[in-house]
C-alpha cells in the first residue's frame, strides 16, 4: 500500500501538481485572506486574550451537549445585527458551514444547482446530498431559469447556490438576478459569504441592495476579513432551528472556542464601525490590478475592486516555476493548480491585504515584471 501511495505522489510530481506545506517566516506573504489585517489589530487580539481568562481556551463539548456559551450567543446577536438576518448559527469552519447547510436542506426528491465554479466546500457539499444536481455554466442565470422552467415541479425543495466573491477569480456573483430566479421559483438561494464579507461590504446582500428575505440563507467565514477562525450560517429562525437540529456537523463537532469567538465579535464591531477600511482595500486592489494589466498580465474574469488577484499562467509548470522564483526574492505568492482550479487554468493567486503598504507592492510588482 506505501509503495502504491509513492507512486501515486510521483506522478502528482510528474504533472506538477505535488503540494506542500511552507513555514512562509521572514517573507512577505501576498497569499493570505486576512484582508483587513484584522488578526493583527490590538483590539481583536485583547478580546481573545480576555475571552481565554473567562471562558478557558476550549469550548469542551459540542453545542447540543455543553459547548454553548454566553459568548456563542453574543456572537450570533452580532451577526445578526449586522448582517440584518433574524438568525445566526456559529460552526466549526467555512467547509463545515456549508456541508451542514447543503445535506441538512436537501435530500432525496430535492434538487441543488450550484455554479459551476462554486467552492470545493460547496462541491463536496452537494456531492454528500442524496439530492439531484445540476451543475450551472459559470454565473449563467438562464440556463438557470430554463432549468427550472422544465424540472422544478418534479422536486420538492430546490437549492440555488453560489459563492458571493469567487474565490480564485474574484469576480462577483449575479445576485440580483438568482435572487429574483429563487423566490419565482420557491428556491432556497444560499450564497457564500466567505470572501465577499469585509472586501464588497458587511455583505454581498448590502452590497446588491437585496433586502433580505426567509428564502436566503448566507453563510461566512470569520478567517478572511474578519480576522479570527471558525464560520457561521444567518438564516430565518425557522432554517437556524431546522440546521440545530438536523445539521450533523454542528451536531457531532466541539464548538468554536472562546478566543476565536471573541476575536470575530471584535472584528464585527471593526467591521461595521470602520467602513473606510473596506474603502481603502479596494482602492488598493483597484490600484494593483490595474498596475498588472499595464504591464501586461492577464487577469482573467476577476472584478478590479476585490482582493482576489489572479494572475493567469494557464500552465502548471510555468506556475511553480513563477512561484519558485518569487519565493527565492522573498515573496509568497502561491501557484494555484488543478484540481483547486480546472486544468489548463493554472495561476498565481495574490491577495491584497492592509497588512502591507503601497511601496511592497510596487516593490513586488518590479520583481515580478523581470519574470515576463
């Protein structure tokens, strides 16, 4: 059996797709999710020392035994706050939140539509639900109107799902237009928050102007923007009810620990006391996309006003070797391959974050132009 493993890590290798874990000390990391810088802010990081003298450093049991806190409630009242969503859940990890989400909402005699470059939290999602699936052509509305002109009487519950930033491209979803599919529909419209909260606005709901309603359901991350660990899921009070009940991986996993808790809540409050923040990343990201593009790389569907920077190699060797280089000049900027993107779409993934000023990435941008 080891030697069948070793081959088969030989040919990841081989196909340039070999993965590995790198301790990025003592370089500029360009890859991370932490947008607002959030996770090095006094004020978060406070909370979460207070939090540990309060509560301990571990939750000790899941939230249906003894793992529901004080503090898991003010989490959830915030979020709701803010996100303008009657209820809120708190789960494990993005991956976790919309596992739960996906299998708990549709079964058998249900059917899932999910963009086609949906997160592999959602794929995976989808792939575990005994429900139909149609997998819809990237943001594609009317294949999606056309699908259900045809098959949605033959379901009883329907799931339209869809990133609300793309991760790996940083284009946008059409909001507006699946909101208004799901409700003529009678479609639960699940959208992932992950990379849109904190980088678009509170969220992409505020950001479209779509007054919330009981068929949305948004799920997050508090890892990206806000600055912490862990993920939740606002919905109606029916749905967070329905998902305590019946939503396995709330169900058998140990609670978010106390600090991650309270470092979310603070970076919440952060969030929507300092709009400016979000201002002044988009601005940079504006200004790094644009940079690129006149030095000529291309960046794919992406929006210039999000964080999410791909530059497009399309070769999976070109990318390691692109990365390999940077690495040696003392920047980490990860090369993303197959399967996390499609074959063929091989890319470096830059991230724009307030951690580093203007002058590093000007800096990063010579450096990367002499491998052109």
């Amino acid at each position: 059996m080891e030697e069948l493993l070793k081959k088969e890590l030989e040919e990841l290798k081989r196909k340039n797709l070999y993965r590995e874990r790198f301790i990025p000390e003592g370089l500029k990391v360009l890859c991370s999710n932490n947008y607002l810088n959030l996770s090095n802010r006094r004020e978060v990081k406070e909370a979460a020392k207070k939090a540990i003298d309060i509560y301990g450093t571990g939750s000790g049991a899941s939230q249906l035994v003894s793992g529901y806190t004080g503090l898991h409630r003010k989490v959830e009242k915030v979020l709701s706050r803010v996100k303008e969503i009657p209820a809120c859940i708190t789960v494990g990890s993005g991956y976790l939140a919309n596992l739960a989400v996906i299998t708990s909402l549709a079964g058998e005699g249900d059917v899932i539509l999910s963009d086609r470059l949906n997160h592999a939290s959602i794929v995976d999602g989808v792939r575990l639900s005994k429900a139909d699936r149609f997998i819809y052509p990237h943001k594609d509305t009317e294949i999606v109107k056309s699908f259900l002109d045809k098959k949605r009487s033959k379901y009883k519950k329907c799931l339209i799902i869809t990133d609300g930033v793309f991760s790996m491209d940083g284009d946008l979803a059409p909001l507006k237009e699946l909101t208004e599919i799901a409700e003529t529909y009678k479609c639960f419209l699940i959208v992932d928050d992950a990379h849109a909260t904190g980088t678009v606005g509170i969220s992409s709901l505020h950001f479209w102007k779509i007054e919330w309603k009981p068929f949305i359901v948004e799920v997050g991350t508090f890892s990206k923007a806000l600055g912490s660990y862990g993920a939740y899921i606002c919905a109606s009070s029916t749905v967070i009810e329905f998902l305590i009940n019946n939503a396995r991986p709330v169900i058998f996993s140990t609670s978010l620990p106390p600090p991650a808790l309270a470092a979310a809540k603070k970076g919440l409050e952060i969030l929507k006391g300092e709009p400016q923040l979000i201002e002044k990343l988009q601005d940079l990201s504006r200004w790094v996309k644009n940079e690129l593009k006149k030095l000529g790389w291309d960046l794919g569907i992406t929006e210039y006003f999000t964080p999410i920077v791909p530059i497009m190699v399309y070769d999976e060797k070109r990318a390691m070797e692109l990365r390999d280089y940077l690495l040696q000049k003392g920047y980490f900027v990860q090369a993303i391959r197959y399967p996390t993107v499609e074959k063929g779409k091989a890319r470096l993934r830059l991230t724009i974050t307030l951690e580093h000023s203007r002058q590093i990435y000007e800096d990063f941008l010579k450096v990367l132009n002499r491998t052109s």
